[in-house]
C-alpha cells in the first residue's frame, strides 16, 4: 500500500489517549497500555498529571450543557491523569474500538471499558473520537516538544513497507 518508509510515516494518525483517575487508582495503566501496543500502535507521548478543574472544562466543553458535566470535570480533576498520544494506520478509530462504547453497561466483553469498567461515570479511559478533535485533544495536553517521533523497528512488520 506505501511505497517507502517515509510515504508511510507522513499517513500515519495520531489519537489523545487519557487513563482517567479511576483507572490510575484501580491499577489498570499497564493493562490499558498493554492493549494499544499489543495491537500495533506507536507510543508517542506520555505523561501523568493532575488536571485543573478549568482545564478538564475545557477538554470536556463540547458537554458544557449536559447535566452531568460539572461532576464529570470535578471528576477528571480529582486525581491523576494519565495522558498518552498513540500513532499508527486507523489508530483514531480503531482506539475507540478498543475502548468501547461510553457506557460500559453497553461495551462489548473484550473491549477496555466492557472488560474493566461497570458505570458510565467510572469509564476509566478517554479517546479522540475523529481527527479534529485528535488534533485539538493533542494540542491541548501536550507540547509539540512532548510528542516524539522516532521510528520503530515494529513497523515493517506491521504494515508491510519496504
Ligand atoms: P466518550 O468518553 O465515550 O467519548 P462522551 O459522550 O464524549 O463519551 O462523554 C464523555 C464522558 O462523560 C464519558 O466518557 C463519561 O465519563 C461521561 N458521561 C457521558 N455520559 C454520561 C452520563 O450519562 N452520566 C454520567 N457521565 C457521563
Ligand atoms: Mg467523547
């Protein structure tokens, strides 16, 4: 499908990946991180960090006027975050399958949230959900020096390019 390494690398997608206080706390950052790698995604960035309340306003704004957003942001706020860019072909949308669908009640078993989470308020994991908000998401947690961009030895393998 690519012809060199460097056509692949420029098509390459990248997706804000966040670990929320109830799956740092719970123990799952390794479980959660083992599943994006296992399946072929690039780590580009991470760090763990507290969030501000204003800043989980504004990384949840586009739900400003649900009622659950106050206690949603008090929430993401309380604790910390770890927050992670992941990279490879589809990874926006494929993440999200990982993930699973918001309401763990509703995941399917083998899915992060319908293996790992029982209620819709302790989903334990946040993802990009197109490339806009990637972007945006990305941008907002991070420092384009915090994002690292290297290649990995993997990527032959996974994708097949010369
Ligand atoms: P997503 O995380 O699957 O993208 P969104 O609709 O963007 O789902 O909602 C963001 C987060 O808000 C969810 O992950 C969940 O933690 C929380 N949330 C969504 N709907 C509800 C609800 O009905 N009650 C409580 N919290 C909710
Ligand atoms: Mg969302």
């Amino acid at each position: 499908m690519f012809q060199d390494q460097e056509a692949h690398a420029a098509e390459l997608e990248r997706t804000f990946i966040a670990i929320k206080p109830d799956g740092v706390q719970r123990g799952l950052i390794a479980e959660i991180i083992s599943r994006f790698e296992r399946k072929g995604y690039k780590l580009v960035a991470i760090k763990l960090i507290v969030p501000s309340k204003e800043f989980a306003q504004t990384h949840y704004h586009d739900l400003k006027d649900r009622p659950f957003f106050n206690g949603l942001c008090d929430f993401l706020s309380s604790g910390p975050v770890l927050a992670m860019v992941w990279e490879g072909e589809g990874v926006i949308k494929y993440g999200r399958k990982l993930i699973g669908t918001t309401d763990p009640q509703k995941s399917e078993p083998g899915t992060i949230r319908g293996d790992l989470a029982v209620v819709v308020g302790r989903n334990i994991i946040h993802g990009s959900d197109g490339p806009e908000t990637a972007r945006n998401e990305i941008a907002l947690w991070f420092e384009p020096s915090e994002l690292v961009s290297y290649a990995s030895n993997a990527e032959k393998w996974l994708y097949g390019v010369n």
